[in-house]
C-alpha cells in the first residue's frame, strides 16, 4: 500500500468554464515535453465530449483497481483474462507508416524521422466539437484531462522496478527515470492512460504536476495559463483553500472513480441548457443526459448538478451564495491558486529541465 503523505495537492476544473482552447496544453508543452521522443506527449490535453479522447478509447482499456487488486495485464498468471492492455501508438496519435518507436530514436542526426507520405488515423482531439445528439439537442462539453496525483496510484504498485513514488510533503507522484526499465506496466495498470513512453529514453514519463514550480510558491502552468479561468488548485486538507472548499460543497468530483484509485484531480460537472421539443420550446430537461454523466463522475453528479442550480438560482433572484463566489472567483490568483500565489517571474524555476528523477 501507498504510504500516506503528510499533505495532498489537488486541483479542481469548472468544465462550465472550459471553453477547449488548449491554453494549458500549450503551457505544459511548451515547458515540459519539448525534447526528443516527447513528440507525442501531452501531459495535459482537453478532449471533446462525449469522444473518443486520446489515447483513443482510453476509458476502456482497462486499468485501476479490483477488489484491491491492479490490474497488472500481462503479469498476471496463465489462463487469467486480460483486463487491461497497452494503448497503440496510432491511438497516442502517432503517424501511421512512420517507423516504429526505437526506430526513430536511432534515425541520427540530420536524418528524416517522418514519413513525407504518411497518413494518420488518428490524431490528438480529432474528434473536437463533434458532440452527440441531433439538432436542436446536439451537445458537447471539454474535458481536460491529466494525472490526477491519486491516493493510491495504480502505476506505482504496478511499477516492478520500484520507479514511482508519492511525494511525502505534497503527494505528487514522480518517475525515477534512473529506475524505470521501460517495462509500460504503469501504462497498463494506469485506467486514465495519462503515462506515456520515451522511445528515445527508454523510460515511462508523465505530468510531474509542476513541482519545480509548486517548490517555489508557483501554481502550475496549466492551471496558471487558463484564460477562463477554470481551474482551482491547492491542498485538499486545508480549509482556506478553494479546493477544500469546493468539495465540502459536494460539487467537485473525481473522472471515474470506480476505477478505484482516489484521484486528486476534480471536476465542477456541467451544466446544460434545456432539451427542445419540437415546436422549439424549451422542455426543462436537461439537453446532456443525466446517466452519461453518472458514467463519467458516478452517482454523486446528480447531488452536484442539484446544488449548482440552486446556488445559481439564489444568486439570479438577488441573494447571495458563497458557492457561486468561489466558482466566479472575484479575486485571481487569490481565490484560486492560495498558497501557490508567486508569479513566475517572482520566483523562476531552475534552467535545467526537471523530469521527476528525485529519489523514490
């Protein structure tokens, strides 16, 4: 079992206010997975929804927990079903027809690694803005996904090599590159598949939740970056904190819990606009049906959506309502980010990149 840290970082993401523009993936990219056989990494993307997501199909390939146990794949024993699997390059979104990963790797310098004729399947959020239903009542929503730091993380206790651990002071979870043999248990045991191989480093990486930034009193780029300011960050354990706040409202749910292990990243489901009936008038039921969400946030989203629409409602007939303050956030950073509120420039991060290879 994962040792408990002595504080938990956690965020939270308004998908009401998420408007797809990928400025946070772009921070992470452009800070994070720059170099060689990062290509096809995105440690934080936002997908359309409903969709398929990337990898594609990601939410059924297995992963998390059952009835305590990972889902570890290949290492389980003869004859036993496989409940998890490895996604597909093509599903990650690399070109179909380029050479495979180590192949690329080893291509040298000054030598063509893409293929000038190449045709992808499939790429990063291919499916962005296609939503579900027909007019009038079509809808979609973003989805911004990323690892979510959790309790019990499957990739650790799948990792044979001892490569991944919890970060005592804040819970982050790291990659000790200098461990990992590039087995991709973690990949396969990960039921949100947010881990991604190296084929030039041979080695597993992922988000490492900004923690060069978190040391230095910084919020991490994507949640800094968003232009919408959609995402709250902060210690779950603290009641100043905004995320604090935000789950003892009830209204900040996890992606899929019933994978079973304890995300940290949480999400402000959302709220649609009525269906239509045929004369164009509004039916008062809600357009994105209320059991696709229950298959993304669990049972829980119903008692969410309840207690938003009251809140709003509040505010809307002149009251006040603490909730919709928190959600608003009158005062940035401060309402969202409190204690990480240094700006960059205030407090700059080491020039060599870091990659998580701190002692497990």
């Amino acid at each position: 079992m994962v040792k408990k840290p002595r504080r938990q970082i956690g965020m939270v993401i308004d998908l009401n206010k998420c408007i797809g523009c990928q400025t946070c993936s772009m921070a992470c990219k452009r800070l994070w997975t720059g170099e060689g056989g990062q290509e096809q990494m995105w440690w934080n993307k936002v997908n359309t929804m409903p969709g398929e997501g990337s990898p594609r199909g990601w939410d059924g390939m297995g992963g998390g927990f059952d009835n305590g146990h990972p889902f570890l794949g290949r290492r389980l024993g003869a004859g036993k079903p496989r409940p998890s699997r490895l996604p597909e390059d093509e599903e990650f979104g690399a070109y179909v027809g380029l050479p495979a990963g180590e192949e690329v790797a080893r291509a040298g310098e000054g030598r063509r690694t893409t293929a000038p004729d190449a045709r992808p399947s499939w790429m990063y959020n291919w499916d962005e803005d296609r939503g579900a239903g027909e007019h009038p009542n079509s809808f979609f929503f973003y989805l911004a996904r990323l690892c979510n730091h959790c309790d019990r993380p499957a990739c650790l206790e799948a990792c044979p090599r001892d490569a991944i651990y919890k970060r005592e002071e804040d819970g982050i979870v790291l990659i000790n590159e200098e461990k990992c043999e590039g087995y991709r248990f973690c990949t396969e045991a990960c039921p949100y598949k947010v881990i991604y191989f190296n084929p030039r480093e041979s080695v597993a990486q992922k988000c490492i939740g900004c923690y060069p930034r978190v040391e230095l009193g910084v919020a991490p780029a994507c949640a800094r970056h968003c232009p919408a300011r959609a995402r709250f960050y902060g210690y779950v354990d603290d009641p100043e904190s905004t995320v604090y706040k935000l789950r003892e409202w009830k209204v900040a749910l996890p992606l899929h819990p019933k994978f079973g292990t304890g995300p940290n990243v949480f999400y402000i489901p959302i709220l649609s606009s009525s269906r239509l009936d045929e004369e164009g008038r509004p039916t008062g039921v809600p357009r994105i049906p209320l059991d696709y969400l229950k298959s993304l946030f669990g049972d829980g989203v119903e008692g969410a959506l309840n207690t938003l629409r009251e809140e709003r409602q509040k505010m809307r007939k002149g009251s006040s309502s603490s909730l919709m303050d928190i959600l608003i956030g009158w005062r940035w950073p401060d309402d969202f980010f409190a204690p990480f509120l240094k700006a960059p420039d205030e407090a700059k991060p080491p020039r060599k990149k870091v990659t998580g290879n701190a002692d497990g």
